[in-house]
C-alpha cells in the first residue's frame, strides 16, 4: 500500500510546474503543523526560515530514536523530515508565523506555509495525543464556538498578505474543523482568495451551523476527506465526505500518513460498518441529549481519564478494557443508554492502541 512517504519518493523531484499541486501535497502540508517546530520556525508575521532549513535543525536537534518514543503521530514526523529536506518540490518553501499552545482550555497550533510557485497554505495542527485536545474535540457537540475556532479565525485574518494570491487552507483532526471556521467566519477580502479548504479526518459542526448561509457558501470550496475506519471525523455533521483505504487498525487510522495514494489522490475505500454505526449512534443520541445533556456527555467521558489519571491518549496502550468498565460502573447519574455509548467510544479507542 502507498502513503505519502511513497509519493514524496516517486514525486518529490517533480516541481509543481511539472505536477501540479494536489490533495496529497495538501495532507502532507495539513500534517507538517504537528512537527516540534518550537524555536525553529519564527513565530513572528514576517519572519519565515525555508524548509530545508528547518528540516535541518529539527533532525539537529532531536535524535531519532528518543523522538520516537514521544507521541502516536510525531513519530513519522521524523522521517517527514528526513524526505522534505532534499525534496526539489518543496525547495524553498518558506514557513511563517508558528503558533503552538496547550492550557487548561485547549489545544491551538497553526502555520503559514508558502510555496515557491506562489501557493499559500495555512494550516492547522489538529488533536495531537493530549487529552485536553480530544476533549476539546468533543466539547463541539454543545459549545459553539470553542476557543480554538476563535483563534483559529484570528489566525487566518492576520497572516494572509495582498500579495498571496492562492490560498488553500487546511488541516488533519481538529485542524480541519478548524480550517472550516477560519474560512467561515474570516475575512471576506482574504475568502475570495481560498481556492480549496481541506478538513481531513476532522469534526463537522452542529446541526444550525451545517444548515447555516456561510456553510453552505463554504461547502463549495470543501474537501472532506476520512477514513474508512474513522473516529474523530464521525463527530457531527459531516454530511459529505470521501472515505479513503488506510494501512492501520481501528483508531489508528486516523493518522493520515497511514492513508493510501496513487500518485496525487488518495485511494477511496467505503465506510467500515462499525464507523457507520458510530456515526448513527452518535447523531441519534445528540439529537435526543439537550444542551445540558451533552456537557454532561463530555465531562462524564473525560472524567473516567481524569480518574486513571490519564493525559495522554498512549497511556491507554498500559489500560485494560475490564479496568475501564469497572470505572464506568462507579459512575452514576447517567442513562443506560448514554452509559452504552461511551463504553463503544471507549472500546474503539482501547483496542485500537494495543
């Protein structure tokens, strides 16, 4: 099965004037907002570092093995790394503007990428494995908006520039709920200019948003792409979405550099039944659960990590099932229902780290 790593091999000396820019160099540029860029790329407007530049000193600074061990998705930033440094493709791409925060409301990461035939991407880091970003991703089904978006749309009106004349905008997880609500609610001088916005394997929104004027203007330059085993991207109206073959199981496929591709489009594949069901049961219950319900949903799902003192979403890899379940008994005040559901959520995410 070919992932993007094949592609850079088969197309990384290829110039965008001898291929043209396409959905697989725009999940690449969608993934490359997770790197550990800190005190590498600038984190000013108007500063950049080129690429190569950049790969150079993350390689120079972390050692590869170490590196490994750290999270569930920057361990292939590594190898990213090593391939984009000598990629005639990417030569002379300029980063810009990093901005990489994590706290007690949330995740927030983005990047301004510019590439030297006169494309500007801006995009947003998604959940990476802390658990304060997963429940930020699931706090979107009663809070609108969460503070990511905000920033998210702030971000977007500050670093596009007159001169940038195509803008695509995108992200993986969260990242691609995110390029949805800068494009959405950003400024309309800087919209004219997005050519394509890219969520991959990212949340959708409530149902009042989905139907909304601006959603609806959006959907015409969107790009919806998930799984076929996804989790994340089940999460509220995603109504309109290509399903992609991955390499990995359950959970996991969720990281994007597991996808296939031929050349530059990703392999369709169709929705696994479980995902068809988590996706119904899911829609089911929040159309039933009110404002309050669905808060009660979140905290009570966020609660049971709180309890094993769980931060990171590796440290399931060290949970048995059992131990979980007899968590969710000791929890009380719930429908049987609701209590049904959070343990499928808790099953898919368990098995698929071990």
């Amino acid at each position: 099965m070919k992932n993007l790593f094949d592609y850079l091999t088969y197309y990384g000396n290829l110039s965008f004037d001898e291929y043209a820019f396409n959905e697989v160099d725009s999940l690449i540029l969608s993934l490359l907002s997770y790197v550990k860029f800190n005190q590498i790329v600038p984190n000013g407007k108007n500063d950049f570092i080129y690429l190569e530049e950049a790969c150079f000193k993350f390689l120079k600074k972390y050692n590869e093995k170490d590196f490994k061990k750290e999270d569930w998705l920057f361990p292939n930033s590594y190898k990213l790394m090593q391939m984009l440094q000598y990629s005639k493709r990417f030569y002379h791409t300029k980063l810009y503007y990093l901005v990489s925060s994590v706290d007690s409301n949330g995740q927030f990461g983005a990047l301004t990428i510019r590439l030297s035939n006169h494309i500007t991407y801006i995009s947003f880091e998604g959940t990476d494995s802390n658990v304060v970003g997963w429940k930020e991703d699931f706090q979107i089904i009663y809070q609108f908006p969460i503070s990511s978006q905000k920033l998210a749309q702030e971000y977007f009106n500050q670093t596009i520039r007159l001169f940038d004349r195509q803008i695509y905008v995108g992200g993986h997880s969260k990242g691609g709920n995110l390029a949805m609500y800068a494009y959405m609610y950003g400024n309309e001088k800087w919209k004219r200019k997005v050519k394509q916005v890219y969520n991959f394997d990212g949340p959708g929104f409530l149902d009042d948003v989905v139907h909304s004027k601006v959603y609806e203007e959006m959907s015409k330059k969107l790009t919806v792409v998930v799984p076929k085993e996804s989790v994340i991207g089940m999460i509220l109206g995603n109504e309109h979405f290509r399903v992609v073959n991955s390499s990995a199981h359950a959970v996991l496929q969720h990281d994007g550099y597991t996808w296939e591709c031929f050349g530059g489009r990703l392999v369709t594949s169709t929705l696994s039944k479980k995902s068809e069901k988590l996706k119904n049961n899911l829609q089911e219950y929040l159309q039933a659960m009110t404002e309050e319900e669905k808060k009660s949903f979140v905290e009570t799902f966020f609660a049971i990590f709180e309890k094993t003192k769980i931060t990171n979403i590796m440290q399931l890899k060290e949970l048995k099932i059992s131990t979980l379940l007899n968590l969710m008994k000791e929890i009380k005040n719930i429908p049987s229902s609701t209590k049904r559901n959070l343990i499928a959520l808790l099953r898919m995410l368990v098995t698929g780290m071990n």
